[in-house]
C-alpha cells in the first residue's frame, strides 16, 4: 500500500515527542526530551527497535528540534510550522542542519562528507547551541570500512550528533557500540496503541465497532506503523468498522 498524505501513516506521525506512542513516560523518550531540555547530547547515539517502532520519526523529531527557527517557544519541542521543521520532516539530504541517509545508499561517504564540509559554518536560524544531527537509517547494514569512517566521524565532528538506527546492533562494528549510547525503541502496550487508535478515529469521524482497536492493535503487534497503516486501509470499506471487517482484511495475521 502506497503512502499518500491522506495516508494515516503520514497524517499521523508524531511531530513532537510528547505525541510518541510509547508515552512521556517511556525511559527512551523521557531521556532524549531531557537531552533537548539540557541542550546537552552524546554525539553517537545508536537507536534500536524494531521496524515501525519509532527510530526514525524519533530522529527526525531531534532534527526539526534542531533546524526549528522557533527553538525559543518550547523548551524541548519543535515548531512543525516554521521552514526548518518542514525541511527537517521532508528528510531532504541537504540539510542545513539535519541529514538523513541510509546505510546501503552509493557515494555514502561522500555525501557526508560533503555535508560535513557544510557544517563547518555557523548555523543561521536554528538554535546555535544544538548541534547538527546526522541519522544513518539501517547502519548494521554499512560495509566494514564505512562503519569505521562513521566510527572516526563520531570521535572526530563533536560539533555533530550521529544517530545510528538498527534492527541488528549485534553487526554493528563493535567499536561504534562501544562509542555511543543505545536506546531502545519498543512497542507501546495495547492500552496506549488502542486510545491512540480511538482518538484517531474520533478525528476522522469514523465509527468503530467495541474491540476493533483491540483487535488491530493485537494483529499488528502494536507496532505504531502498522496499526496506522490498518485502520487507513479499513477505511476503504466506509466510516463504520466492525471486527468482520478487520478479521477480513487483516486475515490471520
């Protein structure tokens, strides 16, 4: 299924870390706020997790902190409406402040390098004191010699924040686990997945029968992502959902 922006995957994915799934409470999220909170960052952070849980939309989250031209509104969140934001959750390539690559992309290095090169000028609209954040999506999957160049980038660029996301940390070169801190992004628990499914469908004027959140929050495995991703395909069948027709479209996954 294709992403559009109707798509309930792109509507609503969190901006802000006070709209994580998890919760303000969960350990990971309460950390990396009071990162922002204190401006005060490691500069090689691996973020884990399975897929759909969170890394990703965590990273950009401190990217739009980062390049947010209203920094001075909140002590830890970001806009989402000035052009930094935007540029940050677009996930462009060019920054200025956020980068987001992937691992398995051709001329890795040299597109950071090349991002390096501009970092080296002072930053024009963002705060001045955050730094500029790098996110390598899928990094247990970077060959040898570019694991130890980023390796090398973390120590060298503190000016720099380097977020290493992963699925498999165990393959990442064991001087990166050494060099960073790890967080651990998990599902939320069915009650928080199933409130969070009901106020969207409240938003969306659409009517669900008792137990529907429940029971895609259950086939899903609570994973944000495709718990979004259900009920938009759901709506396909009209506003008013029954559990015939998420035993019908979800099977028995």
């Amino acid at each position: 299924m294709s992403e559009s922006r109707d798509d309930y995957r792109v509507k609503y994915r969190p901006r802000r870390y006070d709209q994580m799934w998890q919760g303000l409470d969960d350990p990971t999220i309460s950390a990396l706020r009071e990162q922002e909170i204190q401006v005060r960052y490691p500069t090689g952070l691996v973020y884990c997790g399975d897929y759909g849980c969170g890394k990703t939309t965590a990273a950009r989250i401190r990217g739009m902190r980062t390049s947010c031209w209203n920094y001075e509104w909140d002590p830890c969140e970001p806009c989402g409406e000035c052009r930094g934001c935007r540029d940050a959750m677009t996930c462009a390539e060019e920054g200025p402040d956020y980068f987001e690559l992937d691992a398995t992309m051709e001329k890795l290095r040299l597109i950071i390098d090349r991002a390096l090169n501009r970092t080296g000028t002072g930053k024009r609209n963002s705060h001045p004191h955050m730094p500029r954040v790098f996110f390598i999506d899928e990094a247990h999957r970077a060959p040898y010699k570019t694991q130890l160049t980023l390796l090398r980038d973390i120590k060298e660029h503190q000016e720099s924040i380097f977020i290493l996301s992963t699925r498999e940390p165990d393959k990442l070169e064991p001087r990166i686990r050494d060099a960073c801190e790890f967080y651990f992004f998990k599902p939320p628990p069915v009650e928080k997945v199933v409130a969070r499914l009901e106020e969207i469908a409240r938003l969306e004027g659409l009517t669900l029968e008792e137990g529907v959140a429940t029971r895609i929050a259950e086939r899903k495995q609570c994973v944000p992502r495709d718990c979004l991703g259900a009920l938009y395909e759901l709506t396909f069948g009209g506003k008013e959902i029954k559990l015939a027709d998420v035993d019908l479209v979800l099977g028995d996954e």
